[in-house]
C-alpha cells in the first residue's frame, strides 16, 4: 500500500518528489509500523498537491477523512 500511494502522489503533483521514511523506507518495518512519507512539492503547486491527497486516499475512508481534516487546518490557517 505504501509503494502506491507514494506513486499516486508523484502522478497527481508532476515536478514532486515522494520518499518512504521511517521504519519502512529503511527497510526495518514490522507488521504495527506505521507509514511515514516525505513528499516534497514545488511552492507554486502547494495547494494543488493538497488538493489531491484526499483523492489519492480516496478508497481508505479512515485515511481520507484524517487527510481531509488536515489539509483544512492547512489551507485555512489553522483557524477552524
């Protein structure tokens, strides 16, 4: 699952970059290890790249509403 997810995100946002971290980028994950990414996008296409995150997520309804609540708080300033 992380491998497509870091490929979804590539292909939604051209010009990124997507790297698996933590436990699972070094190769030493286990079944309880989470998903760390690092995705670094260009400035211009910040709020694009946000945009698609959720639609990336979209079929794992649990990830979809936390990435959804996130990218609010981003996009609004943190204010609500």
């Amino acid at each position: 699952m992380a491998a497509e997810v870091c490929t979804a995100l590539e292909r939604c946002c051209p010009g990124s970059a997507v790297e698996l971290t933590g436990s699972l980028g070094s190769g030493t994950a286990d079944a309880f290890s989470d998903i760390d990414i690092a995705w670094v996008v260009p400035d211009a296409r910040f709020p694009d790249c946000l945009g698609c995150v959720a639609e990336v997520l979209s079929d794992r309804d649990e990830i979809r509403t936390r990435v959804q609540s996130l990218v609010g708080e981003l996009t609004d300033g943190g204010r609500g």
